[in-house]
C-alpha cells in the first residue's frame, strides 16, 4: 500500500474511532444525565458543557470530514469506491444533523431545561452514533483486508 494512502486510512481510522466512542459515551452516559442537572443549575451547565465540547469535537469531526473526503480521489486499494462514498454520505448526515437538528436542541436547552427538548436529543442523537459506528466498521474492515493477505 502507497504511504499516502497508509496515512489516509490511520488518519481516518483514528478520527472515526475516537468520535464513535465519544458519542457513545455521550448516548448512554452524557445526555441522559442531562435530567438530574436540576432546572436552577441547567442552564449554566449547558453552556459549559458547549464550551467543553465543542474545541474537542469540531477540530476532529473537520479533519474526518476533510480525510473522507480525500479517500474518495485518493484511497487504498482493499477500499471499494462505493465504500469511499458511502463513508462521506454518513459524515454528511452526521454534519446535517449536528447543524440541524442537535445544535437547535442544544440551543433550547441553553435557555433552560426543557423535558421535550432533552428527550429529542438523546433520541435524535442516534443517528450521529449509529452513522459513526458504520463509519469505524467499515474504515476497519478495509483496514483489515489492508494487513490479511487476499487468499487465492
């Protein structure tokens, strides 16, 4: 495998895999204790946990972004192109709904705990962790047919 395409798909592989397991720790631990905050605290707690996440998770979520894209015109032979394609179709949802749909419920949350909006992020939030989860098996399947010999 050129080296170029080695990086591409460490790159990839790291980003993908360190978002999946923060957003699953945010699905099942994070979001749902949201609730035990207490409304006279929520708001500031909002506002801090945004200004927390946000420097973690919008450098990595541009770089995997930026790598998905790239494997497109640029990947490893063990790499379908349907993959390649596939794999940057579910960073687009997973941008698409961040931008559209938790950011907004995070912006209702902001202004103070609301029982509507918490249970329509933790419920929405799935399609982010259900898109990265794909995202890393797959980036890990060619990762593996990168380092197993094809059998003839």
């Amino acid at each position: 495998m050129p080296a170029i395409h080695a990086v591409l798909l460490l790159a990839s592989l790291g980003t993908t895999w360190f978002l999946t397991g923060l957003i699953w720790t945010i699905q099942v631990d994070g979001y749902p204790l949201f609730a035990s905050v207490g409304r006279e605290a929520f708001a500031a707690f909002e506002a801090d946990h945004r200004r927390r996440i946000t420097p973690l998770v919008g450098p990595v979520m541009g770089a995997e972004l930026l790598l998905a894209t790239a494997l497109i015109f640029d990947r490893p032979s063990t790499m379908p192109t349907w993959l390649a394609w596939v794999g940057t179709a579910i960073v687009g949802v997973i941008w698409l709904s961040t931008a559209f749909v938790q950011v907004p419920l995070h912006d209702r949350l902001g202004r103070g705990f609301d029982t509507e909006a918490h249970h329509l992020l933790v419920a929405t939030n799935w399609i982010r962790t259900i898109g990265w989860t794909l995202r890393a098996i797959g980036l890990s399947w060619v990762a593996w047919r990168s380092l197993v010999p094809a059998t003839p």
